[in-house]
C-alpha cells in the first residue's frame, strides 16, 4: 500500500473585521461561506452573512486567491 502524501500545512485564523487582505493571500473557503454568499435568504444578520461575503470580494479586489474544494460544492447542492 502506497505511504499517504504528508501535507505541510501552514494556516492561521483571521478576524475577517480587521484583517487587511494582501495579493499573495490565499484562503481555502469553507461550505458554509459559499453559503452564506449565494444563497439569498441566509439571515443578514448572522456575523457570517454580514462579514464574510464582503472580506471575501475585498481580497478577490486585492488580487488574493479564494480555493474550494469539489466536497464543498456538492455539500452546497446537497
């Protein structure tokens, strides 16, 4: 059996309320902000509806880099 890939993962937390997105910024986006942006009767009173959708389009603004993953996307169909 072939030995399992051993990924280096470097991540850390953001406040979406104070961080400044920079170009070289990448960030893995999670179903739930999928949701959050596209679905038009998620509650604009959530923290999540209101904070996320617009750090999201800053740093797509700034040249940033927004990833998904194939799960997420059927998650959000499902």
């Amino acid at each position: 059996m072939p030995k399992p890939p051993n990924y280096n993962v470097q991540a850390q937390v953001v406040d979406v309320r104070k961080d400044i997105p920079k170009s070289a910024d990448a960030f893995l986006v999670d179903t739930n902000v999928w949701l959050w942006m596209s679905y038009t009767k998620a509650s604009p009173s959530s923290y999540q509806a209101q904070h996320y959708p617009a750090y999201l389009r800053q740093v797509r603004r700034q040249g940033g880099k927004l990833h998904w993953c194939g799960l997420s996307l059927a998650e959000l169909g499902h």
